[in-house]
C-alpha cells in the first residue's frame, strides 16, 4: 500500500525539561529515529511537525500540529500514519503492521496497543481509590493509522482537545482497529527514559 506519515514533534516537553524532539539517543535526535522507522516501512513522504530543518510549524495543541502535517499531505493520499518523536523506538515493523491493518478497508484507524501488567486503581473526586479491572486495558502507543479521509472529517467535525487521533476519531463517530504494539516502544517523558532508550536500542 502507499501511504504518508507525519511525525510530531512540536511539544513543549513540559515534563522533560525541555523540548525533547532534538534530544539525542546514539548521537541521532528523537525526531530523526522516529521518521527513520517510518522512511523504512515505505511511507512515500514524512512530514515532520517542529521546529527541525525542513519541518513545519507546529501549533499550540497535538492535534493542532496534525492538522497542520495533514495540510501539507496531497488531498488523493489515501492512508496517512501519524507517530509522536517521542516513540523514537518504534520498529518499521510495527509501522507496516499498521499500515496493512488500515489498508484491509474495514476500519477509519488502526492504533497499537499493549497489555497493562501493573495494577491500576482509580482516584475518585472524593478521594477515594476504586481498583480497575485491568484485563480489559491497554496502552496505546504510535504511530497510528488512518484513512486519510477520515482523519480530516474527525479534526474538522470535533471540537476540544484530545490525548490522540484516535481519540478524535472515536468521538467523530468512526471505527478503531488495534493490534499488538510493542513493549520497546518506549515514550519519552522524562529525561532519564534516555537512558533506558539507550539501552533497548543498543540491545536491538
């Protein structure tokens, strides 16, 4: 199939101190290692989201920095794949996996998700703390994958912030595929996940 992506990478980095997307994991920035495992799957074109050479403005939202990707992606392209540069881990493997997912024609996005393994509870306004049956939890990751089409109707026809694309795309009434992620598809938040990334990519 042929499909675009876009790589965010406009973020404050509130948590990590500092904009992450230019910190370096084995001398390579986040931003590069992220679009690379897109470029090696076979997106025709990457357009990447911050202030990069090359890159286009970002805005104040996440979903605010898609948008601005998607203007810049040909109204005929079909799929498009949108993944953070914090994920700078995620494998070529899993961008095909979810390209092929979309590409089935059944769905309007496809997301990666893993199992949650720690005990989750839940802190109610009271103070109260409820246990969440975690069987039926995932964490999701990127990048994801939309029918392009969809993913312009959902940022147009959905007002508010959203935690991901998906997340627009749930709300604007459409359908969310997910497959297997990937446990090394480490998020950086903080500025001692270097480290770990450090060590997952020298293990790969």
């Amino acid at each position: 199939m042929t499909f675009w992506a876009i790589v965010v990478a406009a973020g404050s980095g509130s948590r990590f101190g500092a904009p992450k997307h230019t910190a370096l994991i084995s001398g390579r920035p986040l931003w590069e290692l992220a679009r690379s495992a897109l470029i090696e799957a076979g997106a025709s074109s990457v357009v990447v989201v911050g202030d990069v050479a090359g890159g286009v403005l970002g805005g104040a939202r996440r979903r605010d920095s898609v948008a601005a990707g998607l203007a810049e992606i040909p109204s005929e392209v079909e799929f498009v794949l949108v993944h953070d540069a914090a994920r700078p881990l995620a494998t070529a493997d899993l961008a095909r996996r979810i390209a092929s997912r979309i590409d089935e024609g059944d769905v309007d996005a496809a997301v990666p998700g893993i199992v949650v393994t720690d005990a989750i509870k839940q802190l109610d306004t009271d103070g109260r703390i409820v246990s969440v049956d975690r069987d039926f939890l995932r964490a999701v990751q990127t990048p994801q994958g939309f029918r392009a089409s969809s993913l312009r109707a959902a940022h147009e026809a959905v007002e508010g912030d959203a935690a991901d694309d998906a997340e627009l795309i749930e709300r604007w009434g459409g359908t969310v595929a997910m497959i297997d992620g990937e446990t090394s598809n480490l998020k950086i938040t903080y500025e001692s996940d270097l480290a770990v990334a450090e060590v997952l990519l020298g293990a790969r």
